[in-house]
C-alpha cells in the first residue's frame, strides 16, 4: 500500500493539515501580532510535526491509503 497514489494522496493530505495546524497554534498561541512572530522557528516547529506525520503515516500505510478491508 505505501507505493500507491491513494497512499500518497492521503499523506500529503494529512501532512498539509498538520503544519498549517501547527503554524497557526503556534502564531495564535504565542499571542503576539502576525508582524512579530519568529517565522523561521514556527515553520521549523511545523515542519517537525508535519515530518512526524508523515512517519506515522509510512507505519501505518494501509489505514492512509484507504483500505475498507482494515479490521
């Protein structure tokens, strides 16, 4: 299941949502304006996540892919 393009498609999916989902937390949660955040440390943050994502994905690719047959 991982080489298939129903596979891929759900990991970029869910990789997407999970650093824009960070990156906001993250300038929301600092509490600060959007002018005065540290850009370079919240992407770096997000993209920490994002590759955590993706890792579990890879473990689990079956699930990502979209296999009904998971029991």
């Amino acid at each position: 299941m991982l080489w298939t393009l129903a596979f891929w498609k759900g990991a970029a999916e869910r990789s997407i949502k999970t650093f824009a989902a960070t990156l906001a937390g993250l300038i929301a949660g600092d509490g600060i304006g959007i002018v005065d955040v540290d850009w370079g440390s919240a992407a770096g943050v997000a993209a920490l996540a994002t590759t955590v994502t993706l890792l579990i994905a890879i473990g689990n690719a079956d699930f990502v892919a979209g296999d009904s047959q998971i029991k």
